[in-house]
C-alpha cells in the first residue's frame, strides 16, 4: 500500500505535521511491544521504565496538553469543513 501524497503547501514543516504527529503516536504504541517484553524477563527493570515514563508525562503542564487538544481538535474541524465546503480537497 503506498501512501497518500503530503498535501501542497509551501512550508515543508506545515506539509509534514500531522505526518509526524501519527509516526510519533505509532511510536508510543509500538513501544508497548518491547517495554511487555522486558517485562515478561525483568518485571522491576519494566516498573521502573513506567515509573519513569509517568512521572516524565505528569511533569509535563496541563495548558499544554490543552493547547495541542485544542490545536489538534481545531485543525481537523477547519479541515473537515474545508472538504464540506468544497474548498480543500
């Protein structure tokens, strides 16, 4: 299956950011494959990777997780009513 073409624009890095923002979500879903694995051989190894990865998350400030839900929410309404509209393809 190819993929589809990245849309036109003429920043590069607007062209690629949702890319980029569904590769890094795979990448965190994927890490559960190997992080299950350490865990089934070194059960402490793997409480002390989540320990970690928890408290990285909850350091991060609540307005920005608000901002990129708000971003992120608000680009794809734009974007689906650009494509009702018949305005964006």
């Amino acid at each position: 299956m190819t993929n589809p073409p990245l849309p036109a624009s003429p920043r590069r890095y607007v062209a690629l950011a949702r890319p980029t923002f569904l590769y890094v979500m795979y990448a965190m879903i994927l890490w559960a494959i190997p992080l299950g694995l350490i865990g089934a051989v070194r059960p402490a190894a793997a409480r002390e990777m989540i320990r970690a990865m928890t408290a990285y998350l909850a350091g991060l400030p609540e307005p920005l997780y608000a901002l990129f839900g708000t971003a992120y929410l608000g680009y794809t309404v734009a974007r689906q009513w650009g494509k009702a509209k018949g305005t964006d393809q």
